[in-house]
C-alpha cells in the first residue's frame, strides 16, 4: 500500500563511475521501492568527464543518450519533499517505510546476494528507464555466439588484469568441443596491440564501436560469455545473460545468479590448463544444436 497523503519516496544518487557500479546502487534502491511500494528517483546516470569531452569519446562512460530524464514538475516535487521529510541513507532491502521518510541510496556494494531473487525485476526496470533511441538499437543487437569481456585500461596499471592466455585456451577448449572455429567478438577497452595474440585467432573480431550500453546488453546475449576478473561490466553481463557464463578460477566474486550447489547453473569458474568439466562440456554442445 502507499503512503497516501505522506513525503515518501526512494532516491539514488549514482557514483561517477562505470555503468556496472551505478546498477549496483540503483539496482538496491529499485528492489527496496518496489518492497515499499514508493517512487523511485534517481540522478547520476550522466558521468562529467572532461577527460572524455577532449577525446570526443562520448561513447564511453558517458550515458548522456541512455536513460530517460525527469521533467520540472519531478524536480519540485522531490524538493518539496526533501523540506519536510526526514533522510534516511541505504536502508536494507527489506526494511519497510515509514511516514514522512525520504530513503537516499549512495552505497555502492560488489556483492548481488540480496539481488538474485530480484533479477527478473532488475532486468525488466533497467529496459523500462532507458531512452527510446536506445530502446530501438538493443532491439536491433545481434546476438553472438561467443563473447569475451577483457578488460584492460587501469586493470592493466594495477595488475588485475585476466591473463590473456585464459581466454585463448578457454576458446581453443570450445572450439574442440564444437568442432568448428566458433565466431568470438571481444569486448574489451584495450588496445589492439594489447589483444594482439587472441585476435590473431581465426573468426575473433573487435565488437563494433558503440555506447557501453549497447555493449552490455549484445555481451550478456551471447550463447557462451566469457568475463574479467574483478569488472563489473562483467558481473551485470552475467546478471543479464541467459547463456553458459565463464570465468577464470580466481574470481572472488562467485555464482551472481545462482548458487554453488545448483547442479543447473550455468556460471562456471574453471582453470583453464585443465580440460573443462564433462557438464559444462555438455552444456556447451547444446547450446549449439
């Protein structure tokens, strides 16, 4: 039940940051309304990042084109309510409102424990909030047989980055399995020089350049994903895909949507020196078919 007659809502204010850690504070704030029954409102999705403007890379973290916007009358109505209203910050999921209460998300957290059983929402809400111009070009996204996250950029500086060999060998194992020389397109904000030795593979090609958006949704729509250690871009990839989903033995962040004992789970974490599992071997020559 609503509060009729009460100054409630739900409001996120997102980090500047990529889109996979903006979803995870929103997506918190979504699951707790929806909990409530109140209106959510969120400012954030737009990064300001000179750095960007310079390169004319609008593409990239940026989201000015992605999502839709609040109008005036939004704007006065939450101002209004903040006067009156008491603010309270990054509620439990399940906790519930009280009168008079304004709930302010900011909290950005790695782990989706207290979203699995939300993902259907998470999912359907995230189409409902993009723009229409971006509504249009995902419907028109392909879907790849193999995709391949490999993040780079300041993973590279840190040292965090997924060894390269991982995914080569990875798609040589599937490819055996398959028979074939399966397409591969790599998602990736590395250099061409620093993805050299995969791309010199047959039938593997760069993802054609585009906005993230678009990018995470054709990713998690590929029949096999294989992700990089550490990114979010590929945990909500994972989140979002329907497909088989690899990751490389070292995550620490496991099972995003499923559990470790879910004999039908389709995120796997493996070594990839060894041969793969016979059950997710199996899974594999389904999904070709």
């Amino acid at each position: 039940m609503k509060f009729r007659g009460q100054r409630n809502l739900v409001l996120t204010i997102l980090p500047q940051a990529g889109i996979g850690n903006k979803l995870s504070v929103w997506s918190r704030a979504l699951v707790f309304s929806k909990h409530n029954n109140l209106e959510l409102y969120t400012f954030g999705w737009v990064n300001f990042r000179p750095k960007n403007w310079l390169k004319f890379e609008f593409n990239k973290r940026f989201y000015f084109n992605d999502f839709r916007r609040l109008n005036i009358i939004e704007l006065l109505s939450i101002i209004l309510k903040f006067i009156f209203s008491e603010v309270k910050f990054n509620p439990s999921l399940d906790q519930l409102a009280v009168p008079n209460s304004i709930y302010v998300y900011t909290k950005y957290d790695h782990t989706f424990r207290d979203l699995k059983a939300h993902r259907q929402l998470i999912i359907d809400s995230f189409l409902s909030i993009l723009s229409n111009h971006r509504l249009k070009e995902i419907e028109k996204l392909k879907h790849p047989l193999i995709g391949i996250h490999i993040r780079r950029d300041d993973f590279i500086k840190i040292g965090y980055d997924t060894p390269l060999s991982f995914y080569i060998q990875i798609l040589n194992q599937i490819r055996r399995i398959t028979g074939i020389s399966t397409p591969a397109i790599i998602y990736s904000d590395g250099l061409e020089s620093d993805l050299k030795d995969i791309l010199s593979l047959p039938s593997v090609h760069l993802a054609i350049k585009k906005s993230d958006i678009l990018d995470l949704f054709e990713l998690s729509k590929s029949k096999i994903l294989i992700t990089s250690v550490g990114s979010s871009f590929s945990y909500w990839a994972s989140f979002l895909s329907n497909g088989i989903v690899i990751n490389y033995q070292n995550e620490w962040l496991q099972y995003i949507k499923s559990n470790a004992n879910d004999d039908n789970s389709s995120e796997w974490y493996v070594d990839s020196q060894n041969k793969l599992p016979s059950h997710l071997e199996e899974q594999i020559k389904k999904q070709f078919i």
